[in-house]
C-alpha cells in the first residue's frame, strides 16, 4: 500500500480504536451530521474513499474497517469469534465510543448491510437515514439461487484452500466487481493489499463460512430478527443505488428491498455491478449528496 495511486487515492488520516486489545481502523472527516459508512467482504475502508471527499465539507464522515479487514488487525480464531454478532457488538462498541449526539445516516454495502441493519435494530431512534448500495438485510431471497462460487467457498475442502493460499475471493471480486469500468490492476492490487498472506486472509473465509442459510446456522437467527425488525425504519428516508450485474447482489435482491421499502428513492444501473462506487461513481456520487441535501436533518426532526 504504499503505491503512488494509493497515496493518492487514499489521503486519509488513520484512526485506532482499542477493541478488546485489537485495533479497529477508521477513517473520521470532516464536521457535522454523522454519517457512518460500512464495507462488506472481501472490501474496507477503501471502497468508500470518493464518497468520503464528496461528504466531508458538509458531514462527519466515518468509516470502520472491520476485525480482519483492511487496516484493522487480523487476529486468528482463537482471538476472536469472526461472527455477525461479534461484528455488530465490535460496531456498537466502537459508536459508543465516538458519544455522537446527533442521529446516524448508515450507508451500506455488502455485509456491512447486515452489520449496520442489525445494529440499527437496537437503536432505530439513533437513525436519520439509510443509503443502500448493494447489500441485503434478510435471508437469501426464495427467488435466488445461492451463488457457486460462495458454495464453493463456505461448503467445500477446496474452498478454504484457494481463499486463504491464493486470494481468490478478493482477487475475483475485483476483477468481476465492476462491469460498466473495469478496475485498472493497480487498482484490484489496492483492493487485496491487506489480504496479502494466508492469516490475513481469516476474515474474507469467514465472511463467506458465515452466510447462514438454514436453521441452525450460527447468525440465521439474528438475520431472522433484523429482517422482522425493518418495519422500524418504513418512515426513515432511503436511497437506494444499485448495480444490477452484481454476481451476488442481482436484482432479486433489489427486488426485497422495493418491496419492503416502497418510498425507497431507487436508482438502478444496468449495465454496473456489485462495486457500484467504483462502477458509476460519477452518478451516484451527486445521486447521494442531493439525497442527504433533500433530506435534512432538521426538516425531519432528527
């Protein structure tokens, strides 16, 4: 990470956090309303960087790196439990420790949908607003079929060897992520530089072995009760962006989260996929602002 592009790219200062004796990275610009921003696997904190320099001149920007991603440590199992309940305690901990007054705008992508939905639960008073790119806040939708290549990795010997011996989740995520503008092999590099050996690559395996799809699974409970909780945030304004070419994410997906939330503000693009910052950046980057801009704070009590 210490390529001209990522210097660039990347002109943050770094935050720690002390979770439990591990560090937990995060970005924290600018002043104002807070908006809190989570990542998914196999991404972090750097998928968000465009929109972090559009928001920072008119909000507080923060952006957490979870346990075992990005530039938060990446213990092994014996040092933590790599489960959505642990993801959300770590995320509770950590905006407890911030003591924000104001209420949150979540804005979600991937895992960080479940993370961020689950803790909204707890707290659906602390939420202004919700921005939704990509991601899911309930079960595996009857419409679709579990993708291969997450059963490949979480069902199967094969799997755990090729994501931990040779980044193959990451690497492929960069690669398919984008369809409208694929990413330069700089930029892909970016992406998987902090999955760079086998243990740093604990978290991205345990993201996928995570996935709970019966009864039974460790988390299939706990997206039971977030997906019973969405009702709470029928009247809290959403945006939703979204590429429709994600190999996960599709439009059955986008499907769920119009029928759950029909005021949604929706923007979907066709021809994009699951890295949709990174896809149509030029649109959604004005898509969002004017979101946040329509949607004020004051003028809806929060």
């Amino acid at each position: 990470m210490n390529s001209p592009l990522f210097k660039s790219e990347y002109p943050f200062e770094n935050h720690y956090f002390d979770l439990n004796g591990l560090k937990y990275h995060y970005l924290d610009e600018g002043r104002g309303d807070p908006v809190v921003m989570l990542h998914g696997n196999p991404s972090w904190s750097f998928y968000y960087r465009h929109l972090v320099r559009q928001l920072r001149s008119d909000y507080r920007v923060i952006v957490p790196d979870h346990i075992g991603c990005g530039l938060s440590d990446k213990p092994v199992d014996s040092q933590y439990s790599f489960t959505l309940k642990q993801r959300v305690d770590d995320l509770d901990n950590f905006l407890q420790s911030l003591k924000l007054k104001k209420k949150i705008t979540l804005v979600l992508h991937d895992w960080g949908g479940m993370i961020g939905m689950a803790w909204a639960i707890r707290y659906p008073e602390k939420i202004a607003r919700l921005v939704v790119l990509n991601t899911a806040a309930f079960h595996l939708p009857t419409t679709k079929k579990f993708p291969f290549a997450l059963k490949l990795c979480r069902d199967t010997q094969l799997g755990p060897f090729l994501v931990q011996g040779f980044n193959i989740f990451a690497r492929g995520a960069a690669f398919v992520g984008c369809k409208r503008k694929r990413m330069s092999s700089e930029l892909r590099k970016i992406y998987c530089s902090p999955y760079d050996n086998w243990q740093h690559r604990v978290a991205t395996l345990r993201f996928i072995q995570d996935i709970p799809l019966h009864e039974g699974d460790v988390g299939f409970d706990l997206i039971r009760q977030v997906e019973a909780g969405l009702s709470l945030f029928r009247d809290v304004p959403m945006c939703i962006c979204w590429g429709e070419k994600d190999f996960v994410f599709d439009r059955n997906f986008l499907s769920e989260w119009e029928r759950l939330f029909p005021r949604a503000e929706v923007h979907s693009f066709a021809d994009c996929g699951h890295y949709i910052l990174e896809d149509a950046k030029d649109d959604v980057l004005p898509i969002i602002s004017k979101f946040l801009q329509d949607n004020p704070l004051q003028a809806s009590g929060r």
